[in-house]
C-alpha cells in the first residue's frame, strides 16, 4: 500500500472501480476513461511503480490474470483483436505509478493503430550496433 496510490485505494475499496477478476494477489477492473470498449486494467493488489519492482512470483500471477482474461475481455465485448501492454515510467507515459496492465480490444476499422505507434523517432542501428545491444541485454541479464 502507498499513500496517495489511487490503484492501492482501489485495492483497499476506498475508490469505486467495476471489478471484473480478482485472485488473492492480482486485480482486474475496468479503466474509468476506456479506449475502446472493454478497456481493461490489471493490477498487483501489492504496491510496485515499475515493472523492475515485480517479484518473480508476482510477475507471473500479473500475467496470468492477463493471458486468462484478455481472450474473455475480447469476446465479451465482440473485439476482433487486443493490444496488451505497459506504460512502464513517466517517459513511456504511465500516470499512475502503480503497475497497470493495459488490456485495449480491437475492432477491424476502429481507426486505432498498433504498439509501434508509441515510438518516437525510429533509430537507424546497424547491424553491428544491433549486436552490440543485444550483447549489452544478454551480458546485464546473465552478469
Ligand atoms: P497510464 O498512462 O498507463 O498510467 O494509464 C493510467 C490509466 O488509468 C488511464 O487509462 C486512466 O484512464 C486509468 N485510470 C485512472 N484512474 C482510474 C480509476 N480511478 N479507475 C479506473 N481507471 C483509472
């Protein structure tokens, strides 16, 4: 719990929100300004602002609700599609400092545009710039 979290009140039940799945650790409940109809969110009920402050247990229990609900979300609501995703820091646009996935349906012609459209400015990388990150990655995850 974090003060001054408006996810954790949500949480706590001390702000309104239209549940629609809840386990122990995770909950799943509608966005109060939907980008389509549907628009779901789905939280750790724990406190975390970043993706990096999710324990392993917890990641996998996010994401679990996440892949068991999108396609019932997607169907309820006759989407056609989903777009499942993460503002993950303020320079990737999350507002809410509480980790929040997106669940977004998508219907053919909705006039909507796909996750490469949050970039910016598409970098040109060669492609020995391109090993060198990849190398960079693997070196920072393995040590
Ligand atoms: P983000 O930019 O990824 O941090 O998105 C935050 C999302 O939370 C937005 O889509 C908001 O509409 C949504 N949101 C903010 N406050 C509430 C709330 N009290 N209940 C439901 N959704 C909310």
């Amino acid at each position: 719990m974090s003060a001054d979290c408006v996810f954790c009140s949500i949480v706590d039940g001390d702000i309104p929100a239209r549940t629609v799945h809840e386990t122990d650790d995770v909950l799943a409940f509608l966005d109060a300004n939907p980008l389509a109809r549907g628009h779901t969110l789905v939280i750790p009920k724990s406190h975390a602002q970043h993706v990096k402050d999710l324990d392993d247990g917890l990641a996998s229990d996010l994401f679990a609700v996440v892949t068991e609900l999108t396609p019932r979300v997607q169907s309820t609501v006759g989407a056609d599609g989903a777009n499942v995703g993460i503002n993950d820091g303020e320079a990737a646009g999350q507002e809410v400092p509480h980790v929040h996935v997106h669940i977004i349906p998508r219907f053919e012609g909705d006039g909507g545009a796909p996750l490469h459209a949050v970039g910016g400015e598409r970098p040109d990388l060669s492609d020995d710039e391109l090993d060198a990150v990849a190398e960079d990655v693997t070196a920072a995850i393995d040590g």
